[in-house]
C-alpha cells in the first residue's frame, strides 16, 4: 500500500473521533466548579439504584394488555446498544417486577438496601439480564444525562502525603460531595433542594474511603481547619464506567475454594507501597480494588451467587443492608452500588433449607425469570439469531425457525 492509501486511510480513521467529546468525557475542574454543577443539575449526584432506573427509562416504554392487566414494556430489554444482540423476548411481566424493584430502590422504600436475586432454570435469560443492565450501566455514563464525577488530591511530594507522583486518585472514584463535612451536609443539600429541579431531592450519604479520610484530615490539620485551602488540593474529574477496565462494574463467581479468599471482594495490602507509607496499617498502602469497590457508583454481578462459599455471602450481608464493607485492618468502608446475583432452583432450594442463612435469605428479592411458553416470543429468539442475513453460506430448510420454536415451547 503507498503511502499516500496509508496517510488517507489515517485521516479517514481520525476523522471518524471527536476530540470535543474525549475532552467532555474527561473534563476536570475544581471542587467550586463542580458544586456548580451540582447546582445546575443534582442529578449527577445520583446514587446507583437512581442511575439504572433512569437510565431503563430513558429508552422508553410502551403498553399493552396480558390477560386483561396492563404490562410494561421497557424497550431498554431490547438491547438499543449492539442491534438486538442481548435482546429479552416473552419476560415483559417479569422485567417489570424488576424494574418496580429498582424504583423503589430509587426513591428510598428499602429494596436499596436488598440483593437483586435473578432466580430460574438454566438458559432463562438471567446472565443476559444481568449482562444487558452491566452493559446499559456502562454505556449511559458515557453520555450527558448519566455524567459521574470522582476526585483526586493533589499536594507537593515533598510532603509525602499523596506519594512520589503528587497526586492521588480516589482508589473507588467516590462521589465528590462526601468531601463536604458531615455536619455541614444538612445545610448543604437543604440549599441546594431549594430550587432543585431534578428527579430526586439531593441526599449526601456514606463517608470517605480511608485513604481519602486519611489524606482529608492531614490537610485539615496543616490548613488549621481552612475548608477552601483544603479544597485547592482537590481535582475533580469526569470518568466513565468500563467492565473490561473494572471501573464501576464488576464481576465475581465461584472458583476453586482452596484458591479464593474474600481480598477478591475486599482488596488486600500493597506490599509495594508499604516500603513508600512506612505500615501496612497505612490506607494508603491498601489496594482497595476488591470486587465490591470496583463496583463502587455502579453494578456488581454475582455469577450463581450461591454456589459461593459461606464466607463470601457473608460480605453480602453488610454490603446490602449497611451498604459497607469491611477491608482487613480498616474500619468498614462505604459502597454504593447495585447488588446483582442469580441461581438456579436447586441451590435456591439448598437457602430455603438452610436455617443458617436466613439473614441472607431476608436481604433477597427474587425475581422469577421463567422459560417462555409463547410460541411468537420463541420465534423472535430464533429469528435473532438464525434469521434472515445471520447464517451465512448454510442452507436452513423452509419452515425450520417454526419447528424449533414449536418443539421449544411444547417442552416446556
């Protein structure tokens, strides 16, 4: 190829990026700026359960009548990201208890604080499901209505505080606002609800992670109690949720028990950066990217949640109804993230029984995600994925698509 094919091909690819919308995505700014912004529009100050209910919405819904009731349909469930490719046919009565669940979650009735349980027989569509709202969670923050923000402190090495770079990101890209003291969050959010125009009324919940805490209070004390000298360290950013990048979202299942221990869910000590911070008891010499703080301001999916050894479902229990959980040799640490898992009927049947596990049992709402028994719901599966224009250079029999829906339904 000449060089001039490849220099044209190199513009063609460059032409096809914005460099506008990369700068948007990773605009930074100081904490001022952002309580601007936060002013204008309490929404990116969201927690989880608000961002995927908004974010379900956001795509639209239609109705129509099942058996003389009135259904939902989310046209979220039909996968508007990768042209149908996770789409969920025939669960529309389903999908709706799980939206109302993540409503409720939502505006604060108490389901925030339960394990979202995706419960049917294998091959139901509970991977898709969960996979489908991982996939929608990360896509939206990309845009304007899902925009997070997280911060950094930034201070001269000499000092030490903040390590040889200068700087020091939030290990859980935390929300900027849990900067704001305690006691001075009423009166805040009190201002701030004033004229607030925006879905959900501004509630400033959970506290620092250590690190941050730590970092905090060191600059308190050198600034002698000064708010706005302590804030000139502070850079606040825009980030995006990325799955492969393990920001925000994040994945567990079960795995040799011999070789799993619950760091893979809580983080464990930087031995590295004990020989920069002096301790292992210093925060800062922790990697806080055990699976639950990854998945901190997003999702987390728990793959057959409860084929997990005990010792890992005990960690759900205080991330679900506490919205904490406990790093080794720190004190408990806050999360905000939507809790996932799914199973199938025999180790469903294996918690029923369990009279060990009725705390778990009791932070749970089952979502039932049945095959489909509707022979027009069936054929929109096959049709997916066997359909005109998917196969190519295989010759599929007229009327195939039709038996094997038939068979499929008169199975179940």
């Amino acid at each position: 190829m000449s060089e001039t094919n490849k220099k044209d091909l190199l513009n063609f690819v460059a032409g096809l990026q914005s460099p506008k919308n990369f700068q948007d995505l990773h605009w930074e700014g100081g904490f001022g700026q952002y309580l601007d912004l936060v002013k204008g529009n309490p929404n990116i100050s969201r927690n989880a359960f608000q961002r995927m209910y908004d974010m379900i919405l956001g795509f639209g819904t239609t109705q129509f009548n099942e058996y003389k009731k009135e259904v939902t349909h989310y046209k979220f469930f039909e996968d508007p990201f990768d042209a149908g490719k996770d789409a969920v046919f025939g669960l529309d009565v389903h999908l709706m208890k799980l939206v109302n669940f993540l409503r409720s979650a939502a505006l604060g009735y108490g389901t925030e604080k339960r394990v979202l349980l995706l419960h049917g027989p294998v091959g139901s569509a509970k991977s898709t499901i969960a996979r489908l709202l991982k996939k929608g969670t990360e896509r939206y923050s990309y845009t304007t209505e899902g925009a997070l923000y997280t911060f950094k402190f930034i201070d001269d090495p000499k000092h030490g505080l903040v390590g040889s770079t200068g700087e020091m990101r939030s290990p859980m890209n935390e929300e900027p606002l849990l900067l704001i003291p305690e006691g001075s969050r009423k009166a805040f959010e009190e201002e701030i609800n004033k004229e607030s125009k925006g879905n959900y009324k501004l509630q400033i919940k959970g506290e620092l992670s250590p690190p941050m805490r730590m970092i905090f209070r060191e600059l308190m004390t050198r600034h002698k109690g000064d708010f706005t000298k302590v804030m000139d360290h502070v850079k606040v950013m825009r980030f995006t949720l990325s799955e492969k990048d393990r920001i925000g979202i994040g994945t567990f299942q079960p795995k040799d028990e011999k070789n799993q221990d619950s760091t893979e869910l809580t983080g464990d000590i930087n031995y590295r950066k004990i020989a920069e911070f002096g301790s292992d008891s210093d925060p800062r010499a922790f990697n806080f990217d055990g699976e639950f703080q990854v998945a901190n301001r997003g999702v987390i999916e728990f793959v057959e949640v409860l084929k997990l050894d005990v010792a890992f479902l005990y960690d759900l229990l205080g991330a679900s109804q506490e919205h904490v959980v406990k790093p080794k040799k720190f004190a408990q640490t806050y999360i905000d993230e939507v809790i996932i898992g799914h199973t199938n009927e025999p180790e469903f049947r294996k918690l029923q029984n369990n009279e060990f596990m009725e705390a778990l049992r009791d932070r749970t709402v089952k979502i039932d995600i049945p095959y489909i028994t509707k022979l027009h719901e069936e054929v929109r599966i096959y049709e997916k994925d066997f359909g005109k224009g998917k196969v190519q250079g295989v010759f599929i029999a007229p009327h195939t698509v039709e038996m094997m829906r038939s068979m499929a339904c008169e199975y179940v």
